[in-house]
C-alpha cells in the first residue's frame, strides 16, 4: 500500500495534467449547457461592467478617426435624406394606391458597442444591452449595412455577439442573383468564405450575398457581403471568397433583431437528425 | 508556493486577463488579427519558476477564465494553457540549474507558445478548408513570435528587479 503511495506521489504531475486534461475535454463536449451558461452569464457581467468604465475614457487616435469619418457620412447621408423624402413621397403615394399597412419596425433594440475582443481569432463584442432589455441568446445583430453576427452570451446589462469573423459562426446564405446557396463561415483570413459550392454554380464577383430562407438563426434577406474571388477547391467544388458588407473595424453601434429560432423547427430538425 | 504568493498571482493574472479581453485588439497585427498572449506569458513564468503544478492549475483557471470571456468553445484555453504550464514546468529550475534555464528561457517559452497554439489552433480551425501548414504559419508562429517579444519585456523586467536586490 505504502508502495502504491509513493509511486502516485512519484507521478502526481503526470496525474494532475491528465486530470486537467480530461476536464478541458468534458468542458469542450459540454459547451452549451445551462450550467456553462450560468457561468458565462456571470463572467460577461463583471467584465461588461469594466470596459463600460474604460469606455468612457475618450481615445484621442480614435475620436480623430471617427471625426473624419463623420464628415464623409454626413456628406453622404444629406445626399441620401434628399434621395429618401422623394422616395417617402412616392411610398405614401404608392401605398395608398395598394392599400397597405405600415411595417412594423418596433422589433430592433438599439445597441452600442462598449468592447470588442479577439481572443485568438474569436472575435466578439460586447454590447451595452443585456436581458432587461429583452435581449437573448441567438438573436440577429445587424448595421445598416447587413450582418453583424449573432448574441452568444448575455447578463441582465450586457450581451456578447460572436462577429461574422469568428470560426464558430456558419451562416447558410444565397446569392442574390442567382439565388444559389451555400454555408458561410471563417477562415481566419480577412474575409469570409462559401466553401463546397458546385463548380457550375453562377456565381460571379460583386454578387450580392444574403442570409437565406435555411437558416433558422437569422431571418432571410439580411445583406452579409459581396463576392470578392471564387477559387477551385476540388474537380467537383469551388471556394467562394466574401468580403463582409459591415466594416467591423469602425464598428460602434448596431441593432439587435428580436427574432429567434422557432422551437418547433429546431426540434422536428433535431429529432429527424438523430433517426 | 505561499498564500501572499497565490495572492500576488491571482492579481496579476487578473489584471493580464482584462487587458487582454479588453484592449489587446488595438495592437492586432495583419489582417488575420495577430494579437500577443500576455497570459501564457504569467503561466510559462509560473510553470518555470513555480513548478509544473502550478504552472497546470495557474494555466488551466486562466484559460477557463478567458473561455469564459470570449463566448464561445469553453475548455479549448484551458486544454492549452494547461499543456504549456506542463511543458515549461519540466524546465523548472532548481538552484543548481538556474543559470542555464535562464540562458534557454526564450526557447523554452516559444517552445510553450508554439506547442498550446499548435493544439489551440487545430482544434479551433477543424472543418475548415486550410491545411495544419497553413494555420501553423498564419496563426500559431506569428501569435508565438508576437507573444515572445512580451515574454522577452518580462524577462528583461524582471532581471532588472533580481539586479537591485
């Protein structure tokens, strides 16, 4: 007995680093359950709370930034406001005509980004809008330009969205085109990428890519990106390179969807999947 | 180790963690966003100096804790961190071999990065359409080489601190 005592103290080390080996395991296989979540949901208050703080602190280098890019947008939104009270106009006259009611836009929460993060190529942000503001997990965000990413965390006054840059993240997308589709994810490289689409596929560069009908997590029709390259993958596939419509870079606010996945359609999919 | 020790690490990483949750993106370098690791920095610090048992444990809570904080794939940092306080505790010096870990220390600590970036990064990019030479030149050198300038900083750092002793 002593003996066995002796040896396990000999190769504790050894026996330390598998023990620790095997829960890093468990805890990848077992990402998204409650009890992870609690965790996380603690962990994205405490550090929301924080960088909240810090983002108070102005940064020279960015309001500098930020200034000229102000100005090129207000030049361009005025043009736009002129574009738009004629195309309001016509609207009204239109929709008279057609009987129309409004469109409920009541469904978007107004966020501003209090951080971003890349920790190793998961690049996230964090948002200043939690669960009092009806903010929950897989909820859409978007800009006016198109998509964002998706909400992967949230605590009663913050959320974390996982960028469209982020691996963990696959899209199923069309082309607005050609209406051909594909799933869309990340590389790690600068743009995102539409891999395993049929060789004759029309699919051409500048083509416009939207979030499609498939995807259970984001509503259909939400600009992503627009095709930048394709490249052969194999005799039978090529790879579709996409150039994100958002520029995550000069990031500050964004809209979160209040649409979710409908439960009925994950759970038909899920129970078909494990027939 | 001394509970004012676990202490004194314990804040440390803190600090490390928040500053590299919250502002290490603004010295994200290439389009691939290329940002230093000062956390496995403090680990391979503590495996070295510490020991490979708490280079483990320091390595594993610090990745968990940084899991936890990027949102998505709990357990991949810790897996990580963990291997590399492992490795540099193997290089932990008693008296009588200080002088000569010392002299290797920069290799040791790329020897750390480049093993938990090798299995980071693998994980992290399977299902995806580029090859291990690919993610090993993109993604786990440059991070590796990116972090070793930091780790180089503290080295210098903390010679200074030996000196005036």
């Amino acid at each position: 007995m002593k003996a066995i005592g002796l040896f396990l103290l000999n190769i504790k080390e050894y026996l330390i680093f598998s023990l620790l080996i095997v829960l890093s395991l468990i805890l990848i296989f077992s990402n998204d359950n409650s009890q992870v979540r609690f965790f996380r949901a603690i962990a994205v208050g405490f550090i929301g709370t924080i960088q909240s703080g810090v983002s108070a602190v102005p940064n020279v280098f960015e309001i500098q930034k930020e200034n000229q890019f102000l100005r090129e947008k207000n030049i361009e939104l005025s043009n736009q406001l002129s574009e738009l009270k004629e195309a309001k106009l016509e609207n009204i006259r239109l929709s008279k005509l057609l009987g129309l009611k409004n469109v409920n836009l009541s469904g978007v929460i107004i966020a501003s980004i209090v951080n971003k993060s890349l920790v190793q190529a998961r690049n996230t942000i964090t948002l200043n809008v939690g669960e009092s503001d009806s903010v929950k997990i897989n909820m859409p965000v978007i800009t006016d330009d198109g998509l964002v990413g998706r909400i992967v965390s949230t605590s009663s006054s913050y959320s974390i969205a996982q960028l469209l840059l982020n691996r963990n993240l696959n899209i199923s997308v069309k082309v607005q085109r050609s209406r051909v589709d594909g799933i869309l994810n990340y590389d790690g490289s600068e743009y995102v990428i539409i891999n395993n689409v049929p060789k004759s596929a029309d699919v051409k560069q500048g083509d416009i890519i939207l979030t499609s009908e498939y995807s259970n997590y984001f509503p259909a029709g939400i600009p992503v990106g627009i095709v930048s390259e394709e490249g052969n993958l194999d005799n039978l596939f090529k790879k579709v390179i996409v150039k994100p419509l958002v520029n995550f870079t000069a990031l500050e606010e964004v809209f979160v969807l209040k649409h979710l996945p409908e439960n009925e359609r994950l759970i038909l999919e899920e129970y078909y999947s494990k027939k | 180790m001394y509970f004012s020790e676990y202490l004194k690490f314990a804040i440390i990483f803190a600090v490390l963690i928040i500053i590299q949750v919250s502002f290490i993106w603004l010295i994200a370098i290439s389009n691939y966003n290329i940002t230093p690791d000062l956390v496995i920095v403090l680990v391979i610090y503590i495996g070295i100096t510490r020991g490979q048992i708490p280079g483990m444990i320091s390595g594993f809570i610090a990745g968990l804790t940084m899991d936890l904080l990027s949102g998505s794939f709990i357990g991949l940092l810790a897996l990580s961190y963990s291997v590399a306080g492992f490795i540099a505790g193997y290089f932990s010096f008693s008296d009588s071999s200080k002088s000569s870990v010392k002299r290797s220390i920069i290799g040791i600590m790329f020897l750390c990065t480049v093993v938990a970036y090798s299995i980071f990064f693998w994980i992290y990019y399977q299902g995806v359409s580029i090859s291990y030479g690919e993610i090993f030149m993109k993604f786990v050198l440059t991070t590796s080489v990116y972090t070793l300038v930091f780790g180089v900083l503290l080295i210098l750092f903390s010679n200074i601190i030996e000196t005036k002793k």
